[in-house]
C-alpha cells in the first residue's frame, strides 16, 4: 500500500482492515503482549514513516506522540473511543494532525451497561449472586435482598449528551421512572419524549411519569434516587462528584458511571460506601484504571467492571470502523469523519447554546 497506517492494538472484525487495504493503506498491527502501550512503544510502532494511527484510550497522546507521527509524515490519530481525554488535541493540530473519535456507535451499548448496573445496583443482584454460590440459601424470607423498586422513583442524570439522553428514555420508558436532568444543553428532544410518554400513560390509567430540567448539578444530586453520571471528562468535570456532593445524595440513592473515573472522587465515594450501607454505586471506571482504591472492593454495596460499557461486538466493531474511517479520510483528503471539535449536528439538532 501507499499509505502505512499502524493499530496500537488487535481490533474487533475485520470490516476496518479491509476499509483501509481497499483504500490503499498498508495496515500494521501492534501484537506487543502488554495491556496498555507505553509513548516510548508507540514511539518504535510509529517509526520514520507512519500516515495514520489508530490508538486507544489507556495510552497518552500528547506532544510526544505527535511530534515523533509528525515527523514520520502522519496526519492522522483517531482514539478507538467516544472520550479523549487521554488525547491532546491542541498538540495534535499544531504538528497539522487531525484527530478523531468513534461516537454515536457506542450509544446504546453504553446506556444499555449503565441500565444494567442500575438494576443490579438497585435489586442488590451482585451481591444475591454471591449468597446463592456461598451456598448460604436457607430458604425465602420476607426480609432476604430488598432492594429499591424504581418505578415512580426519579432517575438523575448529569450530561444528557447522546449516552445519557438514551439511558435516560431506558430508564423513563422501560421502569417508569420520572426524570430529572443537568446539561449546559437542553435537551429538547428527551423532554418532548417524556412528556409524550406521560401523557400515554396518563391515557391508559396510570400514573404519568416527569421530567425537569434542574438548574444546577445539586439539584439532580439532592433529588433523584438514581443517578447516571455521563459528562465528557475535562478541567470542569474533575472530581464532579466530591465528599461535599455525595453528602447532599439521599442515604438509599444509587450512583451509577459509565463515564470516566475521575469524574468521582474515588476516596471519599469508598468513605462515603462505608458509612452509608444503603448507599449503592454501580462502576464501569476508575480514577486510576486498572487499579481501585483501597477497601472499595471490600465494599457489599459497590458493583464493578472493568470499562466496558462499549463492549458489545456490533459496538467495538462499528468503533473500529469509524476510527479506521477517521484516518484514512484525513489521509485522502477529506475532513475527519469525526472530529471531537466539531459540534456534532445530530446531538445538538434540537439543541439551544448554554446560557
Ligand atoms: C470508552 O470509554 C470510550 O470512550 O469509548
Ligand atoms: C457521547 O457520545 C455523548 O455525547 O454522550
């Protein structure tokens, strides 16, 4: 091929190598058999001429890395996410590197693990699983894993982007739930669905479920007995949720992130778990992936997994599609397929500019 285009790491499918050989792109894998890829790795996979990379989350894109793909030609890095945060975009486009992100396939997979974590979460099913294979079963009992029942009870969530949005019309049409929302955004098109979705109960008998647009993050946090965290990480959304925040929750409320670790203030949610026992959180990300803080694994009232709320085939396929479709784009030519600077149209297609 024409073009070298290097994967840090082995993808799902094959649509995304064929997508690149048919465009002209020699594609070279990195089978290094380490999890996550140091910059001086990268910098040997990168070598002296390099188009493209296709990268991953766990590994640091900053002036480093640009500078050695800019050197060995490269125009193009796309993260094999929907976050980057582990991406510098401002170095990226000062050495003239496009940079792009896999968006909008991940949408329902992830909102569909948050929806998971809030009903093991909520129904306590971790922890039950765990009695059952104890071998501690002795027969029912009227007091044996309650958990919360969520129809009728608010679910909270913080940055109705496209994965919150769809979490929160799971959560709304699925359990009845009413909502309750922070975003700088409003989001137009979930009010218009609850609001529909309420009246249609309303007309078959039932109790209607709500939906407010809170003022401030407190105000989700303060009223809602279920909480999804779906901010993009940055400066303003590090450690969001703190001590001071999580006192202001409800004692039996459940916090719920797909997001990224550092969102949350792991040491005081591990305090806050300890002396809250009806407290329970559900966690896909850590604040220093892979590791947890000290005593949250002990906690019985804390479900996680390892960041895969991505993790369904059809997702970490169509991922790989799009990240091989952001570089070899650039490559040509043409503008990055998704640009994380750019507002993305269809999320903000009903959408009004913060105030
Ligand atoms: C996964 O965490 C992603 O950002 O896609
Ligand atoms: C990410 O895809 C989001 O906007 O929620």
């Amino acid at each position: 091929g024409k073009y070298r285009v290097v994967s840090t790491k082995p993808m799902p499918g094959t649509r995304w190598i064929n997508l690149l050989v048919d465009q002209g792109c020699r594609v070279e894998i990195c089978h290094l058999k380490k999890t996550i890829l140091s910059v001086e790795d990268i910098i040997d996979l990168i070598g002296n001429r390099c188009d493209g990379v296709i990268g991953q989350l766990t590994e640091d894109w900053g002036e480093t890395l640009f500078s050695a793909l800019s050197k060995a030609g490269g125009k193009a890095f796309s993260n094999m996410a929907v976050g980057y945060n582990n991406v510098d975009v401002e170095a990226a486009n000062k050495y003239g590197i496009a940079v792009g992100n896999t968006p909008g396939v991940l949408t329902e997979t992830t909102a569909e693990l948050a929806a998971s974590l809030s009903l093991a979460a909520a129904r306590r099913i971790v922890e039950a699983d765990g009695f059952m294979r104890a071998g501690l079963y002795e027969g029912w009992l009227p007091h044996l894993f309650v958990g919360n029942l969520l129809k009728g009870q608010t679910v909270g969530v913080i940055g109705a982007g496209r994965i919150g949005s769809a979490y929160a019309r799971m959560m709304v049409e699925g359990f009845k739930m009413n909502l309750i929302y922070f975003d700088l955004y409003q989001s137009t098109r979930l009010e218009k669905f609850v609001t529909a979705y309420g009246q249609f109960l309303k007309a078959n008998g039932e109790q209607p479920v709500t939906w407010k647009r809170a003022s401030s993050m407190e105000e989700v946090l303060r009223e809602a007995d279920l909480i999804s965290l779906h901010p993009v990480l940055d400066k303003t959304t590090y450690h969001l949720v703190n001590k001071e925040r999580l006192a202001m929750m409800k004692k039996e409320a459940i916090l719920v992130n797909c997001s990224r670790g550092p969102v949350i203030d792991e040491e005081a949610l591990v305090n806050h778990l300890r002396e809250n026992p009806m407290f329970r959180v559900g966690l896909d990300v850590f604040e220093e992936e892979p590791f947890m803080k000290p005593g949250l694994a002990d906690m019985k009232n804390a479900i996680v997994v390892p960041h895969i709320a991505s993790a369904s085939k059809w997702t970490r396929e169509g991922m790989a599609t799009l990240a091989a479709l952001n570089v070899v784009g650039r490559i040509k030519g043409y503008p990055i397929w998704s640009d994380p600077n750019r507002v993305d149209p269809f999320l903000n297609e009903n959408a009004s500019p913060p105030n």
